[in-house]
C-alpha cells in the first residue's frame, strides 16, 4: 500500500433479534429477576393477596441479595487488583 490508500473498511451487518431474544436481553439487562420478584410481590399487596409482613419478608431478601451480589463483585475486583509478585510469595 502506499501512503495514500487506506485500507478497506469491514461492514459488519447488525443481525435482527427474535422475539425471544429480545426479551432474554430485557429480563437479563434491564429488569433482573430479583428486582421483578419484587415487583410482583409490590403489586400483590396492592391488590391485597400478599400480607404487609410476607411482603417484608421479600423486601429483605431482596435487599441483601444485592448487598451479597454487590459485596462479592468488590471483593473479586479487589483480588484480582492484588495480584502478588514472587517477590511477595
């Protein structure tokens, strides 16, 4: 090639989703499951077939499973900071 050209661009073509994988993508990237249990259990107690206190209940759960999920990703993020040398062995 000489100083001028410019190498050939790729196309990529952007394939169409299905349906479901559509709505794969939406309850895995945009509304987890946990945060949909929730809802459901939210409109339960509107409509009056799920007590205050089983509501509750879910609420916790779903409280510290974030706070589960949330703490092992910064743990696993600190370790894999740390890495130690053979110095440090």
């Amino acid at each position: 090639m000489s100083e001028g050209d410019c190498p050939p661009l790729v196309v990529v073509e952007k394939k169409k989703m299905t349906l479901a994988q559509k709505t794969d993508y939406f309850f895995n990237k945009v509304l987890p499951k946990k945060f949909i249990v929730f809802l459901v259990a939210t409109a339960f107690v509107f409509i009056s077939k799920l007590d205050g206190d089983l509501w509750a209940y879910v609420a916790m759960i779903y409280m510290g499973g974030n706070i589960v999920q949330h703490i092992s990703t910064d743990i696993s993020e600190a370790i894999k900071a740390k890495k130690p040398t053979l110095e440090e062995k």
